[in-house]
C-alpha cells in the first residue's frame, strides 16, 4: 500500500484561520453598527453644548439695563462660545443678539428641533466627509428654557475635529475588542472543533494506511456533542471494518483451501462416478437396489463441488448484449429441465418481440438455478414470463419464474439469498440464490421473492431497460430470428 503523508492545511487556508477573520469582520461590523448612531449623537451633543453656552452669554445682555455691552467683553463672550454670532429669540420679546463686525456667508441650516434618527446619521458623516470649512446656523432652544430660541453661527471644523478624534479611539478600542474577541473564538473553536477534527482525519488516513491493524482505531471519545458523537462512530466503524477484513482475509484463504480440495474431491468423484456406472451393468439384485442411491449421492456431492467453485469464482466483466428472451428461456428448458428428475415441464411464456439487455451467458445461469431450484423441490410445472414496466420512474424488463411447487420452508425464507443457509430443499446449499443475485446486482438489476406458499413460489428479475436508442445490437440465437 502506498504510504500517504497526512499534510494539515497552513495556518492562513485553515479552517481556524477563515474563522479568525470572520469573527474580527463581524465584530468590526457590529461596532460600526453602534459607531454610526454614536458618531450622530455627539454631533448632536456638540450642537447642544453650542446652544447651552450661548444661551449663557446672553444672560449677559440681559443683566444690564439697555442690553448693551462692550465690544471686548462680546468677544469674550463669543469666543467663549465659538461662534461668529448669537441670536435670542422668546416669544412676544425683543431679540437680544451677540454678533461680530462682519457676518460670514451661511453654508449650512440646521435645526436640532427637525432632527431625526437617521438624519443625524447622515449629517455626521457629510460632517466627516467635508474637506474645507463650513459656516452653520444652529437653532434650537436651551436645555433650561424651553421657551427660548437660540441661533447660533459657528465654524464647522472645530465640530469636525472633535469627531475625527472621537472617531479615532472608537476605531482603536473596536480593534481592540475585535481581536480579543477573534482570539478567544479562535482559541474555542481549535480547542473544540479543529483539534479534534484533525485527530479525526489523521486517523483516517492513518488507518486506511493499514485497516488491520488495530492500533489504528482512534480512541473513544466521552464527549456528548457533535464531535463526540462523530469520533465514536468513527471508532465504531473502524473497528467493524477491521472485523469484516480480518474476516474476509480468513475466508479468502479459507476459500482457496476448499478450492483445492474440491478440485481434488471431483476428480475422486468422477472416479466413483465411474465404478458406480459399471456396478450397474451387474446381476446381483442387492447391487442393482443400492447402485441408484450411491448414483444419488455421487450426483449430489459432484453438484456440492460444482456449485462452491462457481460462488467462489469472481465474475468476469458484464458483457451486455441484445438478444430475445424466448430463446433463452428454451435454452434454460433444454439444459435444466432434463437433468431433474421426474416428468418436469416448463412453459415459455415469453413474446418472440421481446428482448433484453444484458450478459446473455450469466442471465442463462441465473434461470438455469431458479428452475433447477424449483424442479428439485419438487415442481412438476414451472412458467416463465417476461414483459416491460416502468418502476420508480426507470424503464425495466422483468422475468418471472412461476412454479407450482410446495413453496420455501421458513428458514430459507428468512435467509433468502445467503449462501450455505437459504436453501429450499434437503441437501441444498443456498448457492444457487446467492450467485443469482450477485449476478443481477452486476447487471444494475434485482431479484426479488415475490410469493411462496403451498399453491407455489414466484420469483421476479428486473433489469434495465434494452438501449434500444443507442445502437444495441442482438446478439445470439436472437441475432438471427
């Protein structure tokens, strides 16, 4: 056998690997998932902070008694702010204002009152997308007085580097968290599923390496998940394989022992086969009354050695040909009716226009065995018939085999189709069945029981459809009718 050497994917086409980036994209996703309504809010908080501090620095304007104060101070108390201008607006009120020398142009309105939830998303990253600086009017009232409107005139940029920043260590701790996150799932998954899985395969391929040996079975496993469950039966099947070669290497030679020794027994046989057919051309009456039961059993342990050589024989190659039923079938009733014994009869039913697709030699072997079979258990009538059907969907020809005999005892009933056990009658061995079905399941066909009982038993063979569509020629004694 041609050593194989186990080789583990690398670390970067792994199954550990391909999980470890998942687990940090799907991690990075959902922090992006919080990082958008996040990065919305603190626009917003930095809007309102705007409002709060600008309410404040009008509260200067109204502690004095014009509303007026000095230009220095209203520097102050803008650059406070940092904003270009205040406005104060309250209802059925006068409208106090802290202003610059010279307004700029306004880029951008927005109202806090008007905003919505996927609206401060999307103002938050036109924010953060802007590449030069921007003039805003902000309204919205103060938190302490509802009552109040506050305009405020303010420079995008402070706003927006405030949000790079935020933006920047929110990045880094969900990089953080990704890793750790993708570390311990890594961890989890090799120590729970990758491990074991490779423990797995290398014992696969260690024990198709050599299936006899049973230290290549892996361990039992006292796990109760899904691992766990697949290592025992692992295990299980290793050991039942095992089993089932050492068994089949002791029947192989078992088999080439009885080989041996049926080749030599036939020709002992043959010998006897001999002498017996002198002893009866004798006079002696006791001679004449014993000689038919030694031909008997002569016969029959000639047929014992013929039928084992032939279930130990390996098939040759199916060699699938055209050709009609009827004359197999008269063929069967001209080598297997005569060499049974009694006044046997066996009735073609089968159409002349029906053909079938397969080993002309093998399919002549199986009926030979089925209406051997019935004759020896003591058939005096055996039909046979055939047509097309369809089952399961598939096209099929079916023969069946009819006798009108004392149907199968219950033990060849229930071992049907097992050698040296499924035998219909004193002395059989059951090959007959046995070496029929292996012969149909080579053909993609079956052989099926399909009634037995005092009024008789009915067996059915099914094969494929003839190809008639690709070419099939007959072949045979069909070729030429």
């Amino acid at each position: 056998m041609v050593e194989r050497k186990l080789r583990m994917p690398h670390f970067l086409t792994g199954l550990s690997a391909r999980l470890l980036v998942l687990t940090i994209f799907f991690v990075m996703l959902a922090e992006f998932l919080i990082y958008a309504p996040s990065i919305g809010r603190f626009r917003l908080v930095f809007l309102e902070d705007r409002i709060t501090a600008a309410h404040l620095a009008t509260l200067a304007l109204e502690a004095t008694p014009d509303n007026m104060i000095s230009e220095a101070l209203e520097r102050k108390l803008l650059d406070h702010v940092g904003a270009h201008g205040v406005v104060l607006q309250r209802p059925k009120s006068k409208v106090l204002m802290l202003s610059g020398k010279m307004p700029p142009k306004i880029d951008a309105v927005f109202d806090l009152r008007e905003e919505t939830f996927f609206g401060l998303i999307a103002d938050a990253f036109v924010t953060l997308s802007q590449n030069k600086n921007r003039v805003l009017r902000v309204r919205g009232p103060p938190p302490k007085d509802s009552g109040v409107i506050i305009e405020v005139v303010l420079d995008e940029t402070p706003m927006r580097l405030q949000m790079y920043d935020y933006s920047k260590r929110i990045m880094a701790l969900s990089i953080f968290i990704s890793v750790i996150t993708a570390a311990l799932v890594y961890l989890s998954l090799q120590a729970l599923m990758v491990w074991p899985m490779r423990r797995i395969t290398a014992s696969m391929v260690a024990f198709s390496e050599e299936p006899e040996n049973p230290a290549r079975v892996i361990g039992d496993s006292t796990r109760s998940d899904e691992v766990g469950i697949a290592q025992r039966e692992l295990a299980a099947m290793q050991t039942g394989l095992r089993n089932a070669l050492n068994q089949k290497a002791r029947l192989a030679t078992l088999g080439e022992a009885v080989t041996k020794i049926n080749h030599d027994l036939r020709n002992i046989l043959s010998t006897a086969r001999l002498v017996s057919d002198r002893m009866v051309l004798s006079d002696d009456p006791q001679v004449k009354r014993s000689t038919p039961v030694l031909v008997k059993a002569i016969d029959r342990a000639v047929k014992l050695c013929t039928d084992s050589l032939n279930f130990t024989t390996v098939e040759p190659a199916v060699d699938a040909r055209l050709f009609g039923l009827r004359d197999l079938v008269a063929d069967v009733n001209a080598s297997a009716v005569p060499a049974a014994e009694g006044a046997s009869a066996l009735v073609n039913n089968v159409d002349e226009t029906l053909y079938a697709y397969a080993d002309r030699d093998q399919l002549f072997r199986v009926l030979v065995n089925l209406v051997r079979n019935a004759v020896e258990a003591g058939a005096d009538k055996v039909v046979v018939t055939a047509g097309n059907a369809s089952v399961g969907g598939k096209d099929v020809t079916f023969i069946e085999i009819i006798d009108n005999g004392p149907g199968l005892p219950a033990v060849a009933s229930e071992n049907l189709f097992q050698p040296f056990v499924g035998s219909g009658h004193p002395g059989g061995t059951g090959l007959g069945l046995a070496i029929a079905r292996e012969i149909m399941e080579a053909h993609g066909g079956t052989i099926e029981l399909l009634a037995t009982g005092a009024a008789g038993t009915t067996f059915r063979l099914a094969l494929p459809a003839p190809p008639m569509a690709q070419g099939a020629h007959p072949a045979g004694p069909a070729a030429a009718a």
